[in-house]
C-alpha cells in the first residue's frame, strides 16, 4: 500500500524543533525556488560543501534503505542484487516524520538511502542528515520530466540532495451521482451543502490544500506559496480548517478507508489521489477525479543519500537501476504513482494497460504545473525574510483543528 496508509501525525518534533532553530541562525547560501534558482536566503545547508564522487567505485555487497512500504518488491529488487552483488535490507518506515527521525545523525552509519517526500526533504537537508549526489552518475535522469530535474525541494544552490523519483498530485474525488459535472473549485469541501459526506486526510500537510484554495478564494491575504504562510496567512487558514470540522465525516489514514467511504456511499467528496479514483472506478464504483480551478498540493518523493552511508557505491547502484524506464514503470503500476522518467510511459502499458495515462503519465507539462508539491514549511521564507510559520506549528495546529 502507498506511503499514506500509516501516514498522518507520527512526528518527530524534536528533529523539526532542531530545524527551525537551526535555521534561524544558518550563514547565507541560495536555495532553488525553481530548482537550482536563488530563493530562500539565510540558509546554508550543513553538508552543502561535501564533495561528490566522480565515479561509482566497488560495490560494499550490501545496501540498507528506510523507504515506503512497496518500494523494494522482489521484482526489481530481487534483478538489481543479481546485478550489483549488494543485498538490500529495508526498514519500512510509516511516515515522513518517522523517516527523519530514523535518518538523525547521518542515517547513523547504519542506513544508506531514504525514499523521502517533500514535506521531509528540507528537514533532511537542513538537518544534515543527507548529503550531496553527483547527479551525473545517474544516466536516466536527463529523461525525467523537466521539473523533476532540480526541484526546490531535493536541490539547493545547484547541489541536487537525492534523485527524484515517483510522484502524484492530491485531486478533488467527487461521486457521479451527486456531482453531474465536475466540481471546478476545492469549496465544495467546505461547503454546508456536503455536512457529513466530506473526508480529507488526516496529515499536517493538509494544511496547505487550504492555503491554496485561499490563495485565490482570499486573495487580499496575498497567498503566492500555499507552505511558506505568515502568521496572519496561517492563521486565516487554520480557521478555515475549524469551520471545516462539523462538516468532516472522517479525516483518513488510510487510503482504504476512504474507498470504503465511497463504496458505501457515505462520502460524496474529498481529498484524494489517483490510486483512490482507479481502485474505486475499477471496482464500478461512480466517481471521478479533478484538480480544480485553484490548482492542487502534490507529493513528489526522493532517494537521498546518508551522510554517514556505509555502502555509497550500492547507494549510486541503486539510484541508477530504480530510475531507468522499466523499473519507473514497474513501480507505478505496483503503486498507482507516475514515474519521473518519462521513458516509462509506454512500459507501464505493456504491464498494465491504460495505466500511463491513468496515472498522468503521458500529462503535459501544463498539468504539472498545477501542483505545488510538497515541501517543509520553515520560518525562512522564499522572499528572504523570516516570518513564515514553520512546521512544528503547523503540527500543532492541526492537533487543535481535528480535535
């Protein structure tokens, strides 16, 4: 199952409490807004001096990831220690918070690689627990899709901090039956005219899918980044979220529980992703997806390297065999997801028809444009000032919205 089934408010708030008070006193260093571009100022992270290797040397015989359950299935695994002689090892971690914690001090000489998402990547980063890769090692990612390359979130002042991998954006899932036509706006999940047929997750992140929608439903609250929020942007939001409560049927932990909730007909409307939307129209269930008006949040993940990794030459194996088109593929027909490589489109239909353009895979770069994807909300914001609210906060905040 996706990385959201046992995802939702397991935090590590020391490591975030470490990160923001870190971060209040970084030396001044350029972070990529759009990739390797100048953003957000003040903020040097700590292996950013690292240097990368120039080539990938002998294999360790042994590899060690913390990833999402589903990322290491025998059938790309079980080939690429045939091919690489290392043995891989994993810890399933449940969410992104759990992922940086068991990343602290470097990965601690023990883990090699993390599949990090974007609402993690920045507390790695900043934390020190990841270090730069030599994105030159990995022949695949000149096909990623454009703004896979470099994101904000996983590249820093040029240095890319990991790999991208699988990604996918959080849409609007309406049932048929009630919605004729496609809801155009995310206000329908705050609507009166929905009370008890709502559902959202249940993740701090959640968060920014209302800043967004106030983005242009406010927009004297002048909202440009829906996770880079002032306090009076953050606090209009979480009031949002409080008038949105009497109307929630269930904030989700799981993926399941939420097709179960429209399998019965107990919700009409929420907040989704695309493995939802296929599960439930595979099993003839009336409903459809959208991404509204406003645009949508997204998840994009990563392989970041430990700074303490004991096998760097397994690590860089790895990186290379999970990104090339057939492994890409694999993994987002096992997952619901749409790879980075965008070679992988016509593979993922071999083994599942229909399924590249299920999952968006074959998209234009306009659809993509309209995710803003995941990232830690730090107190540094993207106009060099240091007023943003960060994300212990957001934590808290989110404990008092869903009582």
């Amino acid at each position: 199952m996706r990385k959201w089934t046992k995802a939702g408010v397991i935090l590590a708030a020391a490591s975030t409490v470490a990160l923001a008070a870190g971060c209040s006193s970084s030396s001044s260093t350029a972070a990529g807004k759009s990739g390797s571009a100048a953003a957000t100022a003040g903020l040097t992270p700590p292996q950013a001096n690292t240097a990368v290797p120039t080539s990938v040397g002998k294999t360790e015989g042994k590899l060690n990831l913390i990833a999402w359950e589903g990322y290491a299935q025998p059938q790309w695994v079980t080939p690429y220690e045939k091919a690489t002689g290392c043995q891989v090892s994993v810890k399933y971690a449940g969410s992104s918070s759990e992922m940086v914690s068991l990343m602290a001090n470097g990965g601690g000489g023990q883990y090699d690689l993390v599949s990090a998402s974007g609402d993690a990547d920045l507390r790695l980063i900043y934390g020190g627990d990841v270090k730069p890769i030599n994105i030159s090692l990995i022949p695949s990612w000149k096909d990623f899709h454009p703004f896979l390359q470099s994101p904000s979130f996983n590249t820093i002042g040029g240095k890319h901090y990991g790999v991208s991998y699988e990604f996918g954006p959080n849409v609007l899932l309406y049932s048929t039956k009630t919605f004729k036509t496609a809801p155009t706006s995310w206000s329908v999940l705050y609507s009166k005219a929905y009370s008890g047929q709502i559902t959202v997750p249940d993740n701090p992140i959640q968060i920014a899918d209302a800043a967004l929608y106030l983005s242009k439903a406010a927009p004297s609250l002048g909202i440009t980044d829906p996770y880079e929020l002032t306090q009076t942007q953050f606090n209009a939001t979480v009031a949002l979220l409080k008038s949105e409560h009497p109307l929630i049927k269930k904030y989700w932990d799981l993926a399941s529980q939420e097709i179960t909730l429209f399998q019965s007909g107990t919700t009409v409307v929420g907040a989704a992703w695309p493995y939802q939307t296929n599960t439930l129209v595979a099993a003839g269930a009336k409903v459809a997806d959208t991404i509204p008006s406003q645009g949508a949040t997204g998840w994009a993940d990563t392989w970041m390297l430990a700074t303490h990794a004991p096998d760097p030459n397994c690590a860089y194996k790895w990186m290379q065999w999970v990104t090339t088109a057939k492994v890409q593929a694999q993994q987002a027909d096992y997952f619901g997801e749409t790879p980075a490589n965008t070679q992988a489109c016509a593979i993922m239909d071999t083994i599942q028809k229909g399924s590249c353009a299920a999952y968006h895979a074959d998209s234009p770069d306009s659809y993509f444009q309209t995710i803003k994807f995941w990232k830690t909300p730090l107190a540094q914001c993207g106009d060099g000032k240091s007023d943003c609210v960060p994300f212990q906060q957001w934590v808290s905040a989110w404990t008092q919205i869903i009582g």
